[in-house]
C-alpha cells in the first residue's frame, strides 16, 4: 500500500512539475509578446516623432518663406509708390515735350524769315557805319546768307551763327584795334596803319608819319588831320593797340553826337 502512495504521490508531483513547467512557457510567450507590442509602439512613436519633427521643421520653413515674401511685398508696394511718382512725372515731361514739339514747328516757321531780316539789318548796319574791316564784316554777312539755303545746318545753327555775328559786331565796341589797309584821302590810294578805338574813334596814319587823319562820319570820309597835334597820339595809339607800349591817354578827334532821325 505504501508503495502504491508513494507512486501516487511521485506521479503527481511530476505532473505538477509538467504543468509548472507548461505555464512558465505560457507566461515567457506572452512576456514575449508584450515585449514585441511595447517595442512596436515604441518604434512607431519614434517614427510619429521623426515625422513631428519633420513637419515642424518644414512649418518653421514655411513661417520663414512667408516672412520673406512679406517684407518683399511691403518692399514692392514702396517701390511701386515710388515709380507711380516717377511715372506721373514722366508723363507731364511727356505732355510738356508734346507741347514743345508743336512749337517747334511754329518756330522753325518764324525762324528763317527772323535771320534774313536780322542779316539785312546788320549788312545796312555796316555800310552805315565807319569802314572798319569793312570787307571783312560784309564777307561774314554774306557767308551766313549762302548758308541759310544749306540742309546740312540746321535752322537752331544758323541763328546760333547771326547771333555770334551780332556778338562779334558788339566786341568791336569794347577793343582798341590796328591793322594795315589801302584807303582812299582826297581821291588818292595810300597804305596806312589803322588804328580803332572801340566806336569813338577811327584814324590812320602812314608809316612815315607824314600823314595822319580819321574818319570823318558827318561827311562820310577820310579826312587829314594836323600832324603837329595828332601825328604822336596816333603814333603812340597804335604801338599801345600791338602791346609795345603801355596803356595812357589819348587825344583822340571824336565826332560830335547827331540826332537820332
């Protein structure tokens, strides 16, 4: 009998032990498979992150682009500001040239006609006037007259030139002048020494000195004057005009002022 409980009692305990040892193999199983669980949400939390971090960086991209954007917009909206300006400006320029051009035809009209008469004027100036250079002055005249029929100068040129003329014609008002020519005294020919004091005075005098006179404006010639007054004062008139000698006083034959007709 006792060896039959004791079997019983061995076959027992190698059946708790079987049953122990089954229900640790259960419990290992499912740890492992709450192992696996936890490792694969904690994979996919790791992935979730990857992607927040991801998509905050591309956001913090995305702020940083609009910030951009902004400040170039408020950049453009100044400019623009600034070129409508401009434009308006360039559109009264626009309308002040348009205004300009027309005129311009009208004045390129008036023009001509305003140089020949200011050239009649001048040429009857000249003859008018004491012959100082007078050949030159009215080769001048005649040069710019030739030249108005020219296509190559411009309307703006040729008055440009008549107003150098008529500046030229002033200058001679303000200079002490002396040149050489062949004039005309009491129906002779003879070759003297020119000497111009501005418009006041216009005389002339041999080389020898023998002979010495002015331009006479009330009878419209050339008339001899004392030698023993002027013949010195010319003289020395006409080395002051060529820088051979200083500036000093002259007395000078002037013509009495006329009434104007």
């Amino acid at each position: 009998m006792k060896k039959q409980r004791m079997k019983a009692v061995a076959l027992s305990t190698v059946i708790s032990a079987g049953a122990l040892l089954a229900g640790a193999a259960q419990a290992d199983q499912n740890l492992n498979g709450i192992l696996s669980v936890g490792q694969t949400k904690v994979d996919a939390a790791r992935a979730s992150q990857v992607r927040i971090n991801k998509l905050q960086d591309q956001t913090a991209d995305l702020i940083s682009q609009f910030k951009t954007v902004n400040k170039q917009i408020d950049g453009l909206r100044v400019y623009n500001k600034q070129m409508e300006k401009q434009l308006s400006a360039q559109r009264a320029a626009l309308t002040e040239l348009d205004d300009a051009i027309s005129n311009v035809t009208v004045i390129q009209r008036e023009v001509p006609p305003l140089i020949i008469r200011m050239l009649d004027a001048m040429e009857q100036f000249v003859e008018l006037d004491a012959p100082y250079k007078k050949e030159l002055r009215l080769e001048r005249i005649a040069n710019q007259r030739a030249n108005l029929d020219s296509a190559k100068v411009t309307v703006a040129e040729k008055f440009r030139q008549v107003i150098e003329l008529y500046n030229i014609e002033a200058e001679y008002a303000r200079k002490v002048d002396t040149y050489t020519d062949s004039i005309n005294v009491d129906g002779q020919d003879i070759d003297v020494s020119i000497l111009a004091i501005g418009r006041v005075s216009l005389m002339f005098q041999t080389a020898d000195m023998s002979v010495t006179g002015a331009w006479d404006r009330s009878l419209n010639k050339w008339v001899v004057l004392p030698a023993d007054e002027y013949a010195a004062t010319v003289h020395n008139g006409v080395r002051m005009a060529q820088k051979k000698a200083s500036n000093g006083i002259l007395a000078l034959p002037v013509s009495a002022p006329e009434a104007a007709q």
